[in-house]
C-alpha cells in the first residue's frame, strides 16, 4: 500500500490542474458570451440611432404620412436592447462604466422614441399608450424596482401597442434629471402613464390596467 502513495497524491495533483483549468475555461468562455452581448448593444444602438434619425427626417418632410410600422419595429429593438442591458448588469454589474455609458446612449434613444411616437399620436390622432418607468437599483429600492418591471413586462406581452421606456432614477445625467422635473419625480420606483397618471404603489397588473385606454 505505501508504494501506492506517489501515485495516488499525483491524481489528486492531476485532478486540482484540470478543475482548475475547466473553471478558469468556464470563466473564459462566460466573459466572451457577456462582452459579445456588450459589443452587439453598442452596434445595435448605433443602428437604431441611425433609424430613428431617418425616421425623425422623414417626419419633418412627410408630414402627411401616418405609417406607424417602422417605430413599433424599433420598439421591438429597444425592448431587445432592453433585455441585453439586464444581462450586462448581471455579467459586469449594475455600477460598472461600461454598463452605465452604455445605459446612457439606451436612455437617449428611449426618449428619442418616446418622442417620436408622442408626435405620431398627435399628428395622425391616434391614440398610442406610454408608460414611463423610473427606477433603482440601490439596495432599498432594487427588490421593488424588479417587481414593477415584471409587471410592466407582462402589461407589454398582453396588450403590444402599449409603450414602455425604463429610466434609471440615480443615472447621472442631464437627461434623467430634466424628465424627473418635467414629471415631478422625487422618488425612484414611480409610473406614469400618458404623462397624465403617476403611480407610486403598484403591486399588481390591475393597478395598471385600469388606466391603459
């Protein structure tokens, strides 16, 4: 038995290197997914940035025209985008610069559709559902913040023609810190629906629902 010793303690050796190795593989591999999701959102907003530029152009041009299929495309866009940011905060996390430049070009192209999709309803009469979501990803808000936003989700899986945009409460930029004037917010985790509607307590669809035309 104790010539036996060498070779035993050499598996475990051996045994330690390709764990390690497998781990350091798994990290690797999961870094290439996350930083591949990163790159597509940035060439992805990019594109919409250029489509939404098109389609402001065409606007100011065509004032007649009342085709509201190219912004729902892009809205389709933005809530992909959307979804990808969420997986970057899990990946990089929620503070991370590149996470946080990134979320700053998504809120400028979210108000640039919120826009454009408020002239279309004026413009054309049509009337279009919008809701405008603040939220936080600070530890006493976070848990809240996620509720509302599965919520929302679900509003926006049952009726497509209802416009959701997210905005992050604490994101420090102009933007943010003009619409949260403009809406009167003073607290992250607020709804409000068709620029008329603030909601500070939503915990459920219903709570929503109600006020959707």
């Amino acid at each position: 038995m104790e010539e036996k010793r060498p070779l035993y303690g050499k598996r475990i050796i051996l045994a330690f290197i390709i764990a390690t190795i497998l781990f350091a593989l798994g990290f690797l591999l999961s870094y290439i997914v996350t930083y591949s999701k990163y790159q597509s959102v940035s060439i992805s907003q990019g594109t919409i940035g250029y489509s939404l530029l098109d389609l402001e152009l065409q606007e100011r041009l065509i004032t007649s025209s009342c085709n509201v299929l190219g912004l729902f495309s892009l809205s389709t866009e933005l809530d992909e985008m959307g979804s990808t940011m969420g997986i970057l905060e899990k990946r990089f996390g929620k503070t991370d610069i590149r996470v946080l430049s990134q979320k700053e070009i998504y809120s400028m192209l979210e108000l640039q559709h919120f826009l454009l999709i408020k002239s279309y309803s004026e413009k054309c009469n049509k009337s279009i559902n919008s809701i405008l979501f603040f939220y936080s990803n600070e530890e006493n808000f976070a848990d809240a913040g996620e509720k509302i936003g599965y919520i929302l989700d679900s509003l926006k899986s049952q009726k497509k023609q209802v416009m959701i945009y997210s905005f992050d409460y604490n994101l420090k930029i102009n933007l943010i810190e003009l619409l949260k004037r403009n809406y009167n917010i003073t607290e992250p985790n607020i709804v409000i629906i068709n620029e008329k509607i603030k909601l500070n307590n939503i915990n459920n669809i219903k709570d929503i629902q109600k006020y959707i035309k």
